[in-house]
C-alpha cells in the first residue's frame, strides 16, 4: 500500500509540474528572443534619424558605432545605392525582401538572425539597417531559467512524495497493528487489543477490533464457566458411584472399577481446572505421552485380545502442546479404535519426528473409515457415537499449525495421522497491547 501511494503521489505531481513547467519553458524561450528581437529594433531605430538626415558616410560611421551593437561590429547600414556601412550577414534577397515589406523581420543567416529594419527616405528611396545577433542572444539566460524551474519542480515533486511516503507509512503502519492484532487473536491470546491510530477509517477499524476480542473474551469466559458447571455436576452421580464401588466385594473386578472411578474422578477435576483456567500454550514430551497413554490402554487391549504395538517412542520428541492436550487426543483416537473395531482388532501406534513437524499415526487392522471427510465432521458418527474424538484430535493439530489426515493403513483398517508443527510460528507482535489481566 506504501508503494503504491509512492508511485501514485509521484504520477500525480509530475505530471502537474510538467503540465506548468513545459509551457513556462516555451514562454521563457519566447521571452528571451523578444527581448533580443527588441533590443535590435531600439538600435536600428537609434539610426533611422540619422539616415534622413544625412547620408555621408563618416557621420553614418559614427553614429553605427555609438550604437553598443555597432561597437561589437554587429551593425551595418545598407545604403540605397548599393553602398554599405559596417560588416554585412544578410544577402540581396533578405535586403530586397525587408524593402518590400516596409517594416522590420528576422532573417536567419549563419551563426544566428540578421535583424533587418527599412528606412524611407527622400525620392522613394529605401534603406536597411542590419543588426546581427548570434544565435545565444536569442537564447540568453533560458537555459539558467530552465535549470531553476527544473530545480523548483524536482523540490516540488520530491517534498510532496515525500509527505504521501510519510502519509502512507502512518496508514501502513496502523493497518500492520491491526493485522498483528488480528493474528494474535487469532492463535489464541485473548488479551492483545490495538491502540486505534492512522485515518479515520482504521481508527474505526481498531475500535471495532477490540469491541470484537472484548465480546470475544466474554464469550470464551461464559463458555467456560457453563463447562465447568456441567462438569461439576457429575460430582454427585459420581459420589453415588463410589459409594456402590465401595460396597462391591473384594476382588480384581472391584479394584478394576475403584481404578476407574478414580480415574474418572481425575479427569472430571482437570476438565474443571481446564475449563476457568485462560487457555494458555505450553509444550511436552508426545513420547513421554505415548508411553504412558498406550501403556493405560494396553491393559484394555490385553483382555479383549487385541495385539498392540508402540513404535518408534523411545525417544524425546517435543511437541508445542500441553500434555493435557495432547493425552486427550491420543484417547479420543485408541477410545475410537476399541469402540469401533471387534475384540481381537490389532492396531499400532507410530510416533513419527520430523524436520518442523512431528507425527502420530494410529494405525489398526479393522475395516476402516468409508467415508474420511465425513468422518472428520464434529458431531457426526455413523456408529453411534458423539462424533468429538476426531474433532478434538483435529483441533489439537490444527492449533500447532498442523493437521489431521485418514488413510487406509498398512494392517488393512484405517490409519489416524495427527500432524503437529514443531517449527517456529509466532507472528509479529508490533504495536500490540494487552489487557491487563
């Protein structure tokens, strides 16, 4: 936009420079050459006089060389009878021609113009007066006025580039501000806001920005308030819950459901912390998580029959993702191979690092996903479930810049593919503020 400002502002002021400075130009020409033309008259017409009265040679002499064009031996009179005082430019042709006129014109000879003026005198006789002027008389003092007038223009066009160069800057600059304002919004830092500068319409523009992340914040904070009041409400059937699991005999199934109801327990305390605590970013170890999410679900796998295999987490393999996060998402894909494969279903699970980018690939050996768009749609399951275990993988991989991909796998079923971006992102942060918390 700056650029294009630039151009646009030297476009204009140029072409409204040249459009004065060309015909002041011509204007300058034409007055230098007047006033030369002018000049020669005054001193032909200072002989005239002189001609009528007399017509001897030596006073004609004398009064040519009064003249400063007659001392510079640029002056001659031609005489009616073919006689001639001082040098001569013009030929027989420019002096008839000027006798048949009767008034004064410019004939050009070498070098430069004869100015040619006739006088009558006694018996319809005819006279000239040639004044000579050298082709830089004509011309005396343009080329200096040029040189100003190319000066004052050039000042012109550069001092008011300059003031659109500083304009555009100014607008530049508060739309970068809104657009870094809009970026960091957008991965997730709710308390960035613009301070509204520039034209009047990106004033606007930046009022308008920080109304939005206040509605924004607002709504993000209500949301999370209801998730934590819904989750809260599972307390009390999960109280009664333990209550009959403490009552169950003795045994490998009671300690199995204990193991469960604490577990579940746990989790309904960290979707609470999660949901009123300001979703921040963070990072973790993805074959740390692997280990110990595939080692939970091994005990699961290992009683229906199910072979299980972790490859390639042994490793640290950082990824830009809390690991809150990320065990929730690698549950939500194993929950969905146990729910939707039969008993004695193998499936593996791959970790794989990469230049920038970090991969988890569950892989099983069931019948795989017909219908793999579809399948990634929130809220939408062919097999009776909630349809939220691919979208919350999906949106963990999306919030790292990466993304979630099925394929049909190596084992025969479908293959799971959660793509995290390792490589730095952050965009810039120019002319940002924060809300104080």
């Amino acid at each position: 936009m700056r650029r294009v400002v630039f151009l646009v502002s030297l476009a204009v002021t140029s072409m409204v420079a040249l459009a004065f400075l060309v015909p002041l130009a011509l204007t300058v020409r034409e007055i230098a050459r007047d006033r030369a033309l002018t000049d020669a008259e005054r001193q032909a017409n200072a002989i005239g006089p002189v001609l009528v009265v007399t017509a001897e040679r030596s006073a004609l002499e004398r009064a040519v060389a009064s003249t400063q064009a007659g001392a510079a031996r640029r002056m001659a009179v031609h005489l009616p009878d073919g006689g001639r005082v001082g040098p001569g430019w013009a030929g027989r042709a420019e002096l008839t021609e000027a006798a048949r006129r009767g008034k004064s014109y410019a004939a050009p000879v070498g070098g430069g113009y004869a100015f040619l003026q006739p006088v009558t005198l006694d018996q319809d006789k005819t006279a000239v007066v040639e004044v000579y002027l050298p082709a830089g008389d004509l011309s005396q003092g343009v080329g200096t006025a040029w040189l100003v007038m190319t000066l004052v223009g050039s000042a012109l066009v550069a001092g008011s580039v300059l003031v659109a160069d500083r304009l555009g800057a100014r607008m530049v600059r508060a739309t970068r501000r809104l657009a870094d304002a809009a970026g960091a919004l957008g991965d997730g830092d709710l308390s960035v806001r613009v301070d509204p500068q520039g034209p009047p319409e990106l004033v606007e523009a930046g009022i308008a920005f920080n109304a939005m992340a206040d509605h924004v914040t607002q709504l993000l904070a209500a949301e999370r308030e209801m998730a934590a009041d819904l989750s809260h409400r599972l307390r009390t059937p999960l109280a009664a819950l333990r209550l009959n699991v403490e009552a169950l005999t003795p045994g490998p199934v009671a300690d199995q459901t204990r193991a469960a109801v604490d577990q579940l327990e746990r989790e309904v305390d960290l979707i609470i912390r999660t949901a009123r605590r300001p979703r921040g970013r963070g990072s973790c170890d993805a074959a740390k998580v692997l280990r110990e999410r595939v080692g939970f679900w091994s005990a699961l796998a290992e009683d229906e029959g199910r072979a299980c295999e972790l490859i390639s987490a042994d490793r640290p393999a950082p990824v830009p993702l809390p690991a809150g996060e990320l065990e929730a998402a690698v549950d939500a894909l194993l929950g969905n191979v146990f729910r939707h494969t039969g008993e004695g279903t193998a499936f593996a699970v791959t970790l794989h690092v990469g230049e920038g980018v970090t991969g988890i690939l569950v892989a099983d050996a069931g019948r795989g996903i017909a219908d793999p768009v579809a399948a990634l749609e929130r809220g939408r399951s062919s097999q009776g479930s909630t349809g939220l275990g691919l979208d919350i993988a999906r949106r963990a991989a999306e919030s790292t810049g990466g993304h979630l991909r099925i394929e049909r796998s190596a084992l025969g079923g479908a293959q799971v593919q959660m793509w995290l971006r390792t490589g730095a992102r952050a965009p810039s942060r120019r002319g940002l503020r924060r809300r104080p918390r």
